[in-house]
C-alpha cells in the first residue's frame, strides 16, 4: 500500500488575533503541490515498524507517522503492527506541511488497510490532535482555512501561474520563534484582534517580517530575486523557510542561477496539485 504525501503552500497567511487558549486565529489559503514525500505500509501482526529515507528526523517515537498510528490504534482498539517506510523529499522547517502530510497519509493508508472503519469526520478528528494543518492534507486541492487551519473550506482561487519553482535555503525556521518573534514585534496583528474584511492578495504573509527578524538572510533572497513578467511573485510559505516564485518560466536564467548559488538555494520546479475526486475518507492517491 502507497501513498504520495505532497507538499502544500500558503497562498496568503493572515494573523487575524489571539485566541483564548494562547494560540493566534489564522486565515489562510492552503495549495496542495505535486512535490511530495512517498509513504509504504506493510500490514502485519508484529511490533509497529518506521524507515526513514532521505532525512534524518531524529527519533522514530517522535516521527508524525508513528504517532498516527499509534492513534488510529488506540481509537480502533487495537494495537497497529506492520511496517511502514517513508521516502522524504520534502525538506523539514520549510513551511511546506511534510511532516503533517505524512501524518494523514498514514491515517489514509491505515484506515484503507482495515477495511474503513472510520468515516472522513473520524478521520479528521484524529488529524487535528496531531497538527493544526493535518486536516487539510485529508481534503487537499486548494482550502482556505480559519482557526488555527483547521477549519476547512474547498475553494477555486484563479492564480496568475499553475506554479513555479521553490527556492529552499540550507536552513530550516522553527514555528514556535516565528509566533513569539510576532508577538514580540512592533507590527503584531494580534495586537489588533481584528479580521480583515478583503480577501489578502496572493503571497501575503503576517509571518514573513518576524522570520526575517530572525533569519535576516530570507529578506535578502527575495531582495535580490528578480520577478520580470506580470505576475511573477516571490515570497514564503507558512512559516518558513521556503520562497514561492510563481512563475511560467521552466528554468532560471544566468542571474537566478547565480542567486541561487550565492544563498545556497535549492530550486524546485511545482505545480498545483488538484484535488483528486475519490479524495474522501481515507481514499485516494
């Protein structure tokens, strides 16, 4: 059993204000994109088995697939055995859900793998304990969402480009900083505890100034990054570290290929990936 478990970006990110529970109410517009990691699971009766390729995660306790599984087990009443493998392409602290996206690939593949015991709602309870973005990756396509990203809306959006490239520095950016940086600074949106009535332009982003307080070096990339068509746009996702060129260029020219050796960037070519019609409870690719 496989599952490609892709990447998403935030077409806006808006932080409308301070909740009750310490979190910040968010707005966003999440896009789901063809660049992904691949997930394998190996049903079985034996103790419960994670192999990471492609990145080092640290403890395989700590890794979000473990972790779904070890909840779709507890919610079914049973242990969950078997073997899972898990092939990283999408890189850690970049703002591109990989780890989240794993978590429900892993919900999908186990709820196919038991006969669907579980309905999509189930699911996406389950999902919601274990990230705040982990619901979407259940609906895919494009979403916009509210709270902390959990409340979930399909949308059609027109885009100026079906995608573009992104531009991943050799560093990650934690989220936890990035909120407290926020709060700390002297433009904090929660201090406003107002939600905007206009629909953000594309590439908006609340937590682009606070990372750049942090990581002045994000600020430079997209400084020295050049965006000629009408249209083009560069700027970053989620909470960091990874830029977003919209773009319908398929490769850099001289000087965007000096740009990005200079900043050590990686270059990824994506597109928009659209939301499958079988995408429902635990179905799909």
């Amino acid at each position: 059993m496989r599952r490609e478990c892709r990447a998403k970006i935030n077409l806006f990110l808006k932080v409308l204000g301070r909740r009750p529970d310490g979190y910040h109410e968010l707005w966003t517009l999440f896009q789901e994109i063809d660049v992904h990691d691949t997930l394998v699971y190996e049903p079985g009766s034996g103790e419960l088995e994670l192999e990471i390729a492609g990145a080092a995660l640290g403890a395989v306790e700590e890794n979000l697939v473990f972790k779904a599984a070890r909840l779709f087990g507890d919610r079914l009443g049973r242990p969950i055995g078997g073997r899972f493998s898990l092939r990283k392409r999408i890189p850690a602290g970049g703002g591109l859900g990989g780890g989240s996206s794993d978590a429900a690939g892993a919900l999908a593949l186990l709820n196919e793998a038991h006969q669907y015991p579980f309905g999509h709602e189930d699911l996406r309870a389950m999902a919601l304990t274990l990230g705040a973005d982990v619901p979407f990756f259940l609906e895919g396509g494009m979403c916009e969402a509210r709270g902390v990203g959990e409340r979930l809306r399909p949308v059609v959006h027109e885009l100026p480009f079906d995608g573009g490239f992104l531009l991943i520095p050799d560093f990650g950016v934690p989220t936890g900083p990035v909120f407290r940086e926020l709060a700390a600074g002297p433009s904090d949106p929660a201090h406003e505890n107002a939600a905007p009535h206009a629909v953000p332009a594309i590439g908006e982003n609340d937590l682009f100034a606070p990372a750049c307080r942090l990581f002045p070096r994000l600020a430079e990339i997209r400084e020295a990054w050049p965006c000629r068509e009408t249209g083009e746009s560069l700027f970053m996702t989620g909470s960091g570290s990874t830029l977003v060129w919209f773009t319908d260029r398929s490769r850099l020219d001289r000087e965007q290929e000096a740009i990005a050796a200079r900043f050590d960037l990686k270059t990824v070519p994506f597109r928009r990936w659209p939301k499958p019609a079988d995408r429902q409870s635990g179905i799909g690719r």
